[in-house]
C-alpha cells in the first residue's frame, strides 16, 4: 500500500468505530462493473454494494434524475405532498404488482415497518390478543442492525451485550417446512424470510420448500414476509427472486438495488390488508417518501427494465456459475448460486476466504468472504460475456492456489 492509502486507512482507523473490516483499498472513483482506487488501479466490483449498485456504479440515467430533482427539490417531509411520491407508488405497485407501498430509507427500516405492521394486522383483522403477537424468522436470518432486528438474529457476534431485547419471535430452520409448521400458533401473524439467505452465504432453500410455505401461510392465516432487499430488482435473474418459486408473498420489502445505489431508498410493498391497518401519526420518516429518493428510485427501476438488466442477469449468472463449478481446485467445497447471487465456499483446510479476496484484489477482482469460508460474488447485473470470462479467468487462477 502507499503513503496515501496507509493514510486513508490509518485515519479510519483513529476515527471511526471499528465495526467493519474492510479490504485494504481505496476507492475513489466507479463506472459500470468498474471501480478505481486512489492510485488509479481498476477493479471488477463483485460485491456491488452487497447487492445495492446493481445498475452498475454511477449509472448516467440514474445520475441524470438525481441531479434534476436535486436542483428542484429535494425533501418536504410527509406533511405535504411532493410530485414525485404518487409516480414513484404508481410504477413500482406496476412493476411488482402490489396494492400498497410504504417508502423508508435503509433495508433494516423496512423490516421494522414491516414487524410494526404485521404486528397492528395481527391485532386488528386476524384477532390477536394485544401484545401476544408472534412472528416466525428463520435461523442464520441477515435482516438488517436495528435492535429489534439482532434481537431475533441467531448469529452470536450480532446480537451479543446488545440485549435486552424484544419478545415476540420464533425461530425455525431455514428451508424446512414441517419445522416452520410445528411453530405456527393462533398467535402468529408473520413469517418472515429471505427467498435466498444472501449474507449467511447464499443458503438456497430445496425445491419445493417455498410453494410449502406458502400453502402453509394461507392455511394458518399467516402473512408471507418475503426480505427481498438483496434478491429482489433482478439479482436473480427474475424481478423477484419468489418467482422462481412461483409464489407470491403478502408483504414484500425491498431496497438496495431499489435507488441503484445512489440513495438509501427501501419499500414495503403489501396487499391492502397490512399497510392498510396504518393511520396517520402511527408510522413515519422525515426522509421516507422524499422526493430526491422518489426520483432516484424512478430511474433506477426504468433502466433496470428498459436496458434488460434482469434477464442480463439470468444469462450471464448462468454463464458464470458454470464457469465456477468447472474449475478444478480441491480448495473448493461447493459452488452454489441464483442469477448474479453467487458463492464459493471453500474447504475449511483451505484457509479463509479473506486470504483469497485479498489475493483477487490483486488480480484486479473485489470480492468479499462471508462466514470465514464463502467468498460471495455478486457483481452489477450490467456485466458482460467478455467481463465474466475475464474474471472467470482469475478466479481460477487464486482458487488453484492454497492459502491454507
Ligand atoms: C442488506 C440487507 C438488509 C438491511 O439493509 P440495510 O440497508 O443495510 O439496513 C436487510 N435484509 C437483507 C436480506 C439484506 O441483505
């Protein structure tokens, strides 16, 4: 590393709260599938903002409206209407076929809105008892910081001297349906559940478990909460990854790729019944609904569409996950992805997987390892037939390799 970037990193390190971890780059500039570090060295993004610049990094559409509503307004709080906020509602309910929609900010934001809601329709249409609510989440869940959230997390190192923490949760393996049937009760007005488990290393549940679920869910009168913050908007190869499974859940949450980066911009998206049990003054957010967001997020869902990022993904993950799985190293244990939402997990005597993004970086590759042992690669759905092959190409060269 240079003078310059052990500054940068040094700095960082005095400052700030140790609470991540970073690959030893800096980054100062990105286009497409491309970012560049303060010396100029470029390099494939295959994390893409864990899943959130999926548009590819500094997409000129999206840059284009944020700068326009940046000059005309670019937040009024939810106490007076904006014109950009009933577009916005109108294209995404077109889009992923939804009744209602709450806009917030971050993704965790969404989960708890979403809890608060399914909570309140629990109560007041299905007929809970007020206050015995019980929502089901499955182990090694990733929904997001906030204390409710790590409250209901069964990670050690997310939820550990946070505590107390809220009642009110459940949880069931990921991927088994008698289990998730087993914990259902009168009281239970949610399951909340990611399509596939992106941050416990991209976990896709056998065949079949999600038509289950939701035969389950109808039949108890349990709201189907679908986390699609990090599969959802293409990464899979379909809009949403539930249609894969051919289902369609009851209240969905996205974010992320949702503003393509540019803004925190998340959504719950519902049938009528859930978001419709909220009035005003139950629920809010001085920068949910704002209108630079709102137009952030127009763009980012027209150039998902109009330049065919979804099926662009659906190829190219196939291409790449095929190209993974024909590498032949003894360092890998499995291969596994949907789409762009791809993963190697290595054997464990082949070292961490840290050792092996750090010696990507060097090939010009940014990756990020997941649970000691799984590299994660998520590049933007922008990526190219050439720019698979090329890091195809140095994926096999380090995992050939053995850092053990
Ligand atoms: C990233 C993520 C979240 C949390 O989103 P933030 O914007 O970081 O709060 C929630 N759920 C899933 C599945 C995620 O991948």
């Amino acid at each position: 590393m240079s003078a310059s970037v052990i500054d940068f990193v040094a700095t960082e390190a005095r400052f700030g709260a140790h609470n991540y971890e970073p690959i030893g780059v800096v980054l100062s500039r990105g286009e497409g599938v491309w970012v560049w570090d303060t010396e100029d060295n470029r390099y494939l993004d295959c994390l893409s903002a864990y899943s959130a610049v999926s548009q590819g990094h500094c997409h000129p559409k999206i840059l284009a409206a944020m700068v326009e509503q940046a000059h005309r307004l670019t937040l009024t709080s939810r106490a007076f209407h904006n014109d950009q906020l009933a577009p916005f509602y109108e294209e995404i309910a077109a889009l992923t076929g939804s009744h209602k929609v709450l806009p917030m900010n971050s993704g965790a934001e969404a989960v708890e809105s979403a809890v608060k809601s399914v909570r309140k329709w629990g109560y007041e249409v299905k007929g809970v008892p007020d206050g015995q609510a019980e929502i089901i989440v499955c182990a090694n869940n990733f929904h997001g910081r906030t204390l409710g959230i790590v409250g209901f997390s069964t990670d050690p190192e997310t939820r550990t001297h946070f505590g107390p923490f809220a009642p009110g949760f459940r949880i069931v393996p990921f991927g088994d349906a008698a289990a998730l049937e087993a914990a259902i009760t009168p009281n239970t007005v949610a399951f909340l559940v990611e399509p596939i488990q992106g941050e416990a290393g991209v976990i896709i549940p056998p065949s079949g478990y999600f038509t289950e679920v939701r035969e389950l869910c109808t039949a108890n009168n349990v709201m189907l909460v679908l986390d699609e913050i990090q599969t959802g908007l293409g990464r899979t190869g379909k809009l949403l990854a539930e249609q894969h499974e051919e289902i369609e859940a009851d209240v969905t949450l996205l974010g992320k790729a949702l503003s393509g980066g540019f803004y925190p911009v998340s959504a719950v998206l519902s049938n009528t019944d859930v978001l419709g049990t909220l009035r005003p003054g139950q629920h809010g957010s001085t920068f949910g609904g704002n209108p630079l967001a709102c137009a952030v997020a127009r763009a980012a869902m027209r150039v998902l569409i109009e330049e065919g990022m979804i099926e662009n993904a659906a190829r190219q993950g196939a291409r790449f996950l095929d190209g993974l799985r024909d590498i032949r190293a003894n360092t890998i244990r499995e291969v596994r992805g949907r789409g762009l939402m791809l993963a190697v997990e290595l054997h464990p005597k082949a070292g961490r997987a840290r050792r092996y993004c750090e010696a990507l970086q060097g090939k010009g590759i940014l990756a990020k390892d997941t649970h000691e042992h799984t590299i994660r690669i998520a590049p933007p759905l922008v990526i190219t037939t050439d720019q698979v092959d090329w890091a195809l190409e140095r994926f096999a060269a380090i995992l050939t390799q053995d850092f053990s």
